[in-house]
C-alpha cells in the first residue's frame, strides 16, 4: 500500500496487514528496492495497490522497482476508488490473502471487489470536484450557504442536493457494513437517512484518509464506503468466477486481464475451455446463492 492511513484495522486476528510502500520523498529508491526485495524472499508475490490518484512520481517509482528487479512476482493494481474506498478494498484484499486463492486471482479480484464498494462522499460544496460529473446546476448550488452533496463515485456516479425532498442515492442490493469517515461536516444525515436507505447491518468510524481532501475538491466532507464485510461472502463472490491462464506470464486470474503482466486474455476462440463454474447470487436477504 502507498499511505499508511489506507491500511484500516482487520476484522479479525487472522487477517494480515499490508506493507507499506513509501513516496520518494521519504525513502531512497535503493532502499526501496530492498524493502521490495525482502518482501519478495518473505511472501513470494507482492500485490502492490494504488490509488488513481497517487502523485506520478510515486507511481514512477513503483514502475522503477519493478522494473531494478526485473520480477514478474509484482503486480501494480491501479484503483479508480476514493480514498476510503480504496482502504476498504486493500482490507478485503488482505482477507483474501489466507485463503486458498493463487496470487493471480487475489490481484486480479481487485477490479472485481471494486464493483461491490458504494464510495462517496458529504460535500458542502461540488466546485472543486473533477472525479465525478457535475452539472452547471449543481456547481450554482454549491454557492449557495449551506448546501451539502451527498456523491457516489462508484460503482455507478450520482450526485443529488441534499434537502427534505431529495431521494436517496442508489445504495447496494445486498447486505452491507458502512464505514464512515467524519471530516469537517456533521456525519448525521449519512447515519440517519443514508444507513437506514441502505438498510446497512452496522455502521464503523474511521479517521479521513489524508488524500480525501484533494480527491473531493473539499475538506468539509463526510467520507463513506458501504461494503461486503464478511470473508465467507467475498470468498464465494470470488470463487464463482471462471479462472483462466494468462497466455504471457501463466499466473492464474479472474477477469480479462492478468494483473501481474497486464496481458489481457486472448479472444475467445484462442482460450482453453473449462466447465464452468457457478454464479454467486447477492441477495437482498444477504444470503449468497449456490
């Protein structure tokens, strides 16, 4: 991970932590290197996610190691997520690293996990924001004193003015926890009208990740990611999925590309063909199918 503040505690004792990988400013890139290195020698394969929204010369040196190492055991994760989001998808990475998933399909579940992640946001004001769309409507109204946006950056961008008569944002179809981050807004409309909308099974706190400022164009904010929390329901989610072989490095992966070489699956007609294995059902009842 590339921010100490993206690490959020585990669930459980078994769940791991994640290393952290440090911007140029604070460590020298030789040093980086043999912290890599070590991590390597000590776990075999290192899935290093990363926000969108790193400075380049973070994620320059992210490519620089891989490439002084000339290793094909590391695979570089870019996440489109908010802040909080992407901390909530790093813990569920971290859950998935002790069961009996290869490193191809735990990196590659990123992108996956990602869809079932409802991040957004309570803003006093969308001017500033360019991660979401915002009508002339919307940017007029966030002159307006005291108006707050409630915003959803994923899995599907909205943006509604928050008020008596405003309906709620789309929320997920399927049972969930909601973390909440509080900036420099009071949290009670996300825990009294979104959680119940939601219809979320309880609701954490946690500090505001440094980088949620800048991401949203404002630091008067309430941050929050409602998400699968249950390890049994994300192992079933990600077992459903056919796995394939990617025909460049031959690490195993879910999707349509390999998260370790960035080679992405051959076209149909080219692949190896497997049974197919099952579908996982979210249900708004929270149970998952067969």
């Amino acid at each position: 991970m590339t921010s100490a503040d993206l690490v959020l505690p585990p669930t459980d004792q078994q769940t791991p932590t994640a290393a952290l990988l440090q911007a140029p400013e604070a460590q020298t890139l030789e040093l980086a290197i043999g912290d890599m290195h070590l991590l390597l020698e000590q776990h075999g394969y290192v899935i290093a996610l990363y926000p969108s929204g790193i400075r380049p010369e973070h994620e320059r040196r992210l490519h620089s190691i891989r490439s002084v190492l000339e290793s094909d055991r590391i695979a570089l994760v870019k996440v489109e997520l908010p802040p909080l989001g992407v901390a909530v998808l790093v813990r569920q990475l971290r859950q998935l690293s002790i069961c009996d998933f290869s490193p191809g399909v735990v990196a590659s579940a990123a992108r996956l996990l990602s869809h079932y992640i409802h991040a957004g946001a309570l803003l006093n004001s969308v001017a500033k924001l360019d991660r979401v769309p915002v009508s002339l409507k919307s940017h007029a109204k966030s002159w307006v004193p005291g108006s707050q946006f409630a915003v959803l950056a994923g899995p599907e961008p909205q943006l509604v003015k928050v008020g008596p008569t405003a309906e709620p944002l789309t929320g997920p179809e399927f049972r969930t926890h909601l973390l909440v981050a509080k900036g420099q807004l009071p949290s009670d409309w996300v825990r009294e009208t979104l959680a119940p909308a939601w219809k979320v099974q309880a609701v954490h706190e946690t500090a505001v990740p440094a980088d949620s400022p800048r991401w949203w164009g404002t630091g008067k904010l309430v941050e929050f990611a409602a998400h699968l929390p249950d390890i049994s329901v994300l192992y079933q989610l990600v077992a459903s999925v056919r796995r394939e072989r990617c025909h460049w490095c031959s690490m195993e992966l879910i999707g349509d590309r390999c998260a370790f070489c960035s080679a992405p699956l051959p076209a149909p007609e080219h692949r190896d063909r497997r049974p197919p294995t099952g579908v996982l059902q979210l249900e708004s009842g929270g149970r998952s199918g067969p």
